[in-house]
C-alpha cells in the first residue's frame, strides 16, 4: 500500500484571503453614493425647511405687522409700608391697577402664567400669581393685584437711610415685576410660548385714609424685557 502524501505536499499557502467588502448602495441616490450621503440629504432637507419657516415668518410679520403690547400702572394704593428695624420685617398693603392694551387687529393672546412681584431696594417683600386669561384683538385688560401682608427684608445702612429718606416725604420708589408665559393666536394658529418679564418702576405716594400728604400717583409706562 503507497505511503499517504504529507498534507498538501509540505506546501504553505499563507492565511486565508477575507471575502472582498461589500458595498451597500442606497436606493435612489445613484449607484455611487453609500448610506453616508443619506445624512447629507437629510441636513440639506432640514435646512430648506427651516428657510421656509423662516420665510413663512417674515411673510407673516410684514403682512400683520403686528404692534407691541402696552403694559401701563394706572392707579397704586399703598396704605402701609413700616419697617421695624428689631426684626427686619416690612409691613405693607399695595394695590395696583395694571392695564394691558393689545393694539392688533387680528392677533390674540393667552397669558399662561402671571407672576407679579414687587420690590423695594432690589429686595423682594411680596408676590401673587395672577389668574390665565386669554385677550383678544384691540382689547384691554385691567389687572389688580393686591400686595398685602409682612416679610422679612435684610436692610443694610444705605438702603435704611434711603428708606428713612423716602418715609419722611411719604413717597416710596417701589418696582413691580411681571413674569409672563404667553402665546400668540392667529386665526386657528397658536405660536410657542415666550417669557417677556415686564418692568415697572414705580413713585408711591403714602395714603391714609385715601389721603395722600404727597400728591397723588401719576401713571407709569412699563417696559418690556426678555
């Protein structure tokens, strides 16, 4: 019987020869062009769609031309405002009349949340949350918080000199914050919600018995900040 032959005559053909990568094509996008250029397909569809929304949006604001809102203090009744310096608490009754004017003719708003709050050398003494509303075009609308109660205000020598100052007058410099959540309603359309906070910078004359030794309060435009 012959002699079986070594395994393949002793001979070394080296490590086995991987199969060749295959290429994967994506349908529609040419016989060149791998599943990458999806990506870029998808960026440049984004991108037109935001170009159109932004068109859409300046197209919207030249044909509405849509006015800013008016914030105004019309009336403000502060009957007590003490400050006891043993316990740093500030004793105080204010109340506000607050008028929103919406000046357009086919834009509403819904005010989603209304946060008021008052201060007294940059130191907060009183918030209320105000009830959401919704108002509509060319309207007006009159908010009247009330700002009444006792709260722990840390005082320093200048601010309780400037508080001296003012109480000997019987006039008090008092800023009123509104903090906003709102939409805008076109039509059937409602935009994002936004956060304008709108600043108040108030002279408040000291009344007693609805008397005021000081004059009486003079209605103050308010400005709007973001």
């Amino acid at each position: 019987m012959p002699e079986k032959q070594s395994h393949l005559n002793g001979a070394y053909y080296g490590p086995s020869i991987p199969p060749p990568a295959r290429t994967y094509h994506c349908p529609g996008l040419g016989d060149g062009c791998g599943c990458g250029c999806l990506i870029c397909f998808l960026l440049e569809f984004i991108g037109t769609i935001v170009v159109i929304v932004g068109v859409a949006i300046l197209d919207f604001w030249l044909i509405f031309s849509p006015n800013r809102v008016n914030f105004y203090v019309t009336d403000a009744s502060l009957t007590q405002f003490d400050f006891a310096t043993n316990t740093n608490t500030l004793n105080y009754n204010l109340a506000l009349n607050i008028n929103i004017r919406n000046p357009n003719k086919k834009i509403g708003i819904y005010y989603d949340n209304i946060e008021a709050s008052v201060f007294f050398e940059d130191q907060r003494f009183g918030t209320e949350f105000l009830t959401p509303f919704y108002q509509g075009h060319k309207n007006t609308t009159i908010l009247s918080p009330v700002f009444k109660g006792q709260q722990l205000v840390l005082l320093g020598t200048s601010e309780l000199l400037v508080f001296n100052s003012e109480k000997s007058i019987g006039v008090y410099y008092i800023k009123v914050r509104l903090y906003l959540g709102i939409r805008f309603k076109l039509g059937k359309v409602k935009t994002w919600r936004i956060k304008p906070k709108i600043k108040c910078d108030l002279v408040v004359p000291l009344s007693s018995n609805g008397n005021s030794v000081a004059g009486t309060f003079q209605t103050t435009k308010c400005r709007i900040g973001f």
